[in-house]
C-alpha cells in the first residue's frame, strides 16, 4: 500500500536584501524533495510583502490557511521578515510545525550585537568592536581598520573593509541604509572556517564536517556567489582545532537556543577561535556551505531536506 504523501509548503523571497538569494534557495529545495513522499506548495513572499502561490495573488490570510493545510511548513527565507522569527511567529500563531529556529533563537542570531553577549556569556570569543547607531555613528572616529556592517542583515549586504579613515563615512552610510544600528569590529586575521549543527527530534546534535572559505581578498557578496570563493570540505584542521570547532559551535547553537540547522562561522586565529556569526537559515541550495558540508559526511542534499522535515513531524 503506497503511503500518502506529506504536505509541505516551502516559502521563498522575503522582504529584505536577500530576496534573490532566498529564492533561488527555495526553488532547489522544492526541487530537491522527494516527490514520493512529499506534496510540495511552493510559496512566495513578494519584496513588498505580497504571498504568492506561482502567479496567484494570495494576500496574508489567504496564506495562512495555506499554510495549515500543510503538515510542516519549510521557511526558507533569509534575513529580516524571515530568519529572525518573523516567520517563526508566523507558523506558531497558524498551529504549523515548521523547520528551523524559533521566535527568539532567530531574533536573537539575526542580530549580529546580541550574538556576542551570549557567545561571550558560553566563553566563546568574538571580535572586539562596537555598537552605533544612526544617532551615534557621526562621533566614531576611526583609529585601526575595522569591519562595519549593520546589525541585522546577510550575505555580507552593507559589510565593507574599512582601511583608512576616508572611507569610514562611506562605510556607515551603506551600513544605515540597511539598518538602524551599525556593529564596528576590528579586523580578525585568521582562516574563515565555518560548521553547521543539526539537532535532531531526540535532542541529539550531529555537528558537519568543517568548511574552510578560501577567497583572494574579501570574501563580499560577489565571492560568495559568484564562484570566486574555493569551499574546502572537510577544512584542514588539526584534531584539537576541529574538536574546539565544535564544542564551540554546539555551545552557542544551544545558548542562542537553536533549532533544526544552522551554520556557525568562526575565524581560526593563532590566538583561537573567534566566532564571526550564526545563520539560522543560511544559504540553502545543493551547492551551498551547509549541504556541502553534510555532504561531505555521506548525507546527500534531499536526506538532509528529509531529516529536517521528519524531525518536525514527530517532535
């Protein structure tokens, strides 16, 4: 007897600079659930906030009850109005189990200034910097280079390198353009070396192989998907460096209260790790970090699409 198959909807677009990004990382894993076992509704969110399904009109209601037709719903949208628990909140209001972090995990991870007091609250080490606003920003003065990137915001939108003083304005106005508070940090000289965390319906948490990003420069919006970034899966890495990856990575997937996946970026410094950021919804197409990562460890793309949906219908 073949075993009916699941409802899932799969959210895509958003509200914020990430917009492509989070549709093309919805289609692949429409594309990529098995449709023997999954009934998958494609939904969008149009950038001035419109539901979609394919070229209907929608509207939020119309949505929701979409929505709790579905068995689980899959939220993959990156950035404001999405990853940081907007459409967490959405899901818990509809009475849908849905993939990923909750309310206040995705708040808390989206904002870049919250993410360092809780990593330094577990004893994980984060870039010295500094917290401005739109008010505030105009008093800086720039002494070192730094890193200026808006608070709550991905794909490296609004981030810029910060060599010399005359590009500090420039820097903080690309910054405010996407947000009202700014994070100022100093320049970290390591390896970028990132790892996912999953945690499954038992409580258990299955750590990926660790990614080492190799770029010639900046690693910017361009060198992530562009191609001109070279991902070396499993990063070379001396067992006790992979072994403090981990506790790491776990220790602040479980302080900020994680859910499903979520990829933690670190620096690999000759002083030791120091955590750039946490995606609660990275990038999720095949060739993406996460994916590539489980990969790596034998678990192909469609399995890990299925661990993370499986894990939300029994839990």
């Amino acid at each position: 007897m073949t075993r009916p198959r699941t409802r899932v909807a799969v959210v895509g677009g958003g509200q914020s600079c990430e917009h492509a990004v989070s549709l093309a990382s919805a289609a692949a894993v429409a594309d990529a659930l098995d449709p023997a076992a999954y009934d998958v509704v494609r939904l969008t969110i149009a950038p001035d906030g419109t539901w979609l399904e394919g070229d209907t009109v929608l509207g939020l209601p119309g949505a929701v009850a979409v929505l709790q037709s579905c068995a689980a719903v899959l939220p993959v949208v990156h950035g404001p109005r999405g990853e940081d628990g907007s459409l967490a909140a959405l899901c818990e209001l509809a009475g849908v189990p849905y993939v990923g972090s909750g309310v206040g995990a995705g708040a808390l991870a989206m904002d870049k200034w919250a993410t360092k007091l809780v990593a330094g609250a577990v004893g994980v080490a984060t870039a010295p910097g500094l917290l401005l606003t739109a008010r505030t920003a105009a008093a800086y003065t720039w002494t070192h280079p730094v890193v200026v990137k808006p608070v709550a915001a991905g794909s490296s939108h609004g981030v810029s390198l910060v060599r010399e003083a005359a590009g500090l304005a420039a820097a903080l106005d690309a910054a405010l353009a996407l947000d009202d508070r700014v994070l100022v940090e100093d320049v970290v000289v390591g390896r970028e070396v990132d790892v996912a965390v999953l945690g499954t319906a038992d409580g258990a948490r299955v750590v990926s192989p660790a990614l080492e990003v190799v770029v010639d420069g900046w690693f910017d919006f361009d060198a992530k998907y562009g191609g001109g970034a070279d991902f070396r899966v499993p990063a070379p890495l001396a067992e006790a460096e992979r072994t403090a990856l981990e506790e790491a990575a776990v220790a602040v997937y479980d302080a900020l209260g994680c859910a499903g996946v979520a990829r933690v970026d670190f620096f690999v410094t000759a002083a030791g790790l120091v955590l750039n950021e946490v995606n609660t919804m990275p990038g999720f197409t095949a060739q993406s970090q996460v994916p590539r990562m489980f990969a790596a460890a034998g678990m192909s793309y469609a399995d890990l699409l299925d661990r993370l949906v499986r894990d939300v219908l029994v839990a």
